[in-house]
C-alpha cells in the first residue's frame, strides 16, 4: 500500500487489499495516516451502511432536518442547488460534528455517480495534526489563546433552535493522541449563501478576515494538504479527530452525488 503524500499522509488501497484488510486494522492505518483511499468500489447506499457499520456506531439524523434523504443515516450530498451543504457551493475547511455538538470520529464519502467533475467539485484535506505541528508561531498563538465564536446559518441543516446565536466555541477537541480542531473556516464566496460564520471576540472585521485569509492558505500547502478529485466507485475513509475536510464548488453542468456517513466509535 502507499502512501498518497511524500511525507506520509494518507494511504492508497486496491479493492482487493482493503476488502482483506479489518476494520481494526484500518481504523489504526487512518489514526497514523488521516484517510484512506479506495478506487472501484461498488455500493449501495445499504451496503454502503453495512460496511461502516462494522467500524462503530453510525450517527443518526432527524429526517426532518433534511427533506428528501433516502436515509437517516446515510446523507446525499447531491449538489442540490438549494441546499448548502449537499449543494454545489464551497464548503471551507472543517470537521464535522462541531456546531450541531454531536461526537464524530469518523467520516465516510463514496462516490455514487459523478459527470463532467474533472477539475471542480474536489475535497481536499488536511493533515491537521502536521500542520499543527509546524504551524508559525503567530497564528499558533490565536489558536492556543485567543475565543473563537461561530454563527450556524443554514436552515434545514443545522435545525431551527440549535444555537440561534453566535456561541463560543472551544478551540480544540483534545482526544488524548490527537487535537481536534473544532473551528469551521469561513467562506470565501460568500454570495450564493453560507452554511456558517465563524470570527475571533475582540478581532476587528479586517483582523478577522486576514486571520482567516492565512490560516486557510497554511492549512492547504501541499506539504500537508490532498485535493481529491472525484471519480465513480471512489471511497475515502477520514479520520475525523485529526483532519479537516473542504470541498470546491461546482457548477451546473456536472453531476456530484457522493453519500456520505458519519461515525462514533464505541467508548
Ligand atoms: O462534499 C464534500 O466533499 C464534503 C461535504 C462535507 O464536508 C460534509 O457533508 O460535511
Ligand atoms: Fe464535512
């Protein structure tokens, strides 16, 4: 198996070797090395389900809150044009499970049907754990001192009710062999709507958006950072604790339906 990135983040598997391999087993390569990459599979959205749910416990949603899914446990993300975050709209760095306060360990994606997505629609992530690591001291600092406040926007996503106002959000999630890093970056484009705000107490509007500006610009330098592609049959199992996740936008033309589950482990 390889690696994808030269230092070392994330792996590459044959179907043949990821059918072999034990979800123990892989659930430990992705604490070591983020995600893992799979081309050729072919699911269901059932099967799909049974194969993740091998791994922990599958997080549930309330079908309400998302008109239209086939399933509460496995998420469309259709590219629906209007929604937000199953939509066609820039997604801007993140892990999942922080505003709605529910535990994510894992994170499922597998590509269903995708057309005319050759250069547009990619997910990137990012090694945070590495980039933690070596982050400049400047923005380090922000991180580690200063209170971070988020603002969740998207109705039909985040219900009505949640936290209908800015709230404080605490910098990390420390998981002992990890950090989680609990902040939702902000959009670039902010113009076909935004699923989230996110800005530091006591930053001006201008503080604010050069902070956000460098620490996404650092976050996908090429040393730690993989833009994915999309094609047919592709699943990527991301270890949700010690990445962050973003997805380009696409347009019209092209078709994106990608299913997407996430997942607690047993305690
Ligand atoms: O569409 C993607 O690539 C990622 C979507 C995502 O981040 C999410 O559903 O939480
Ligand atoms: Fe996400």
């Amino acid at each position: 198996m390889q690696s994808i990135l030269k230092h070392g983040f994330g792996l590459k598997a044959s179907r043949s070797f990821f059918e072999k391999l034990s979800p123990s087993v892989v659930k430990g390569m992705i604490k070591d090395k983020g995600f893992i990459l799979v081309n050729d599979m072919n699911y269901t959205r059932e099967s799909f389900a049974d194969m993740a749910s091998k791994y922990g416990n599958l997080i549930k949603f309330a079908q309400e809150t998302r008109p239209g899914m086939k399933s509460n446990q496995v998420l469309d993300l259709d590219g629906n044009s209007e929604r937000l975050v199953s939509g066609r709209v820039e997604l801007p760095l993140h892990s999942d499970g922080n505003i709605l306060k529910t535990n994510v360990d894992l994170v499922f994606l597998y590509a269903d049907e995708i057309k005319n997505l050759k250069y547009q629609g990619g997910t990137t992530i990012v090694d945070f754990k590495k980039a933690l690591e070596q982050m400049p001291p400047h923005l380090k600092r922000i991180l580690d001192e200063e209170q971070f406040e988020t603002l969740g926007i998207e109705k039909g996503y985040y219900p009505e009710g949640v936290e209908p106002y800015w709230f404080q959000m605490e910098t990390y999630n420390d998981r002992g062999w990890t950090k989680q890093f609990n902040i939702y970056l902000n959009y670039k484009e902010k113009s076909q709507g935004i699923s989230w705000i996110t800005r530091l107490r006591g930053f001006s509007e201008s503080e604010n958006e050069r902070f956000f500006f460098e620490l996404d610009k650092y976050f996908r330098k090429y040393e730690h950072s993989y833009l994915h592609y999309w094609k047919k049959g592709d699943l990527i199992i991301m270890d949700n604790r010690r990445v962050l996740h973003a997805r380009q936008s696409f347009d019209k033309g092209s078709t994106r339906l990608i299913f997407r589950i996430q997942l607690s482990e047993p305690i």
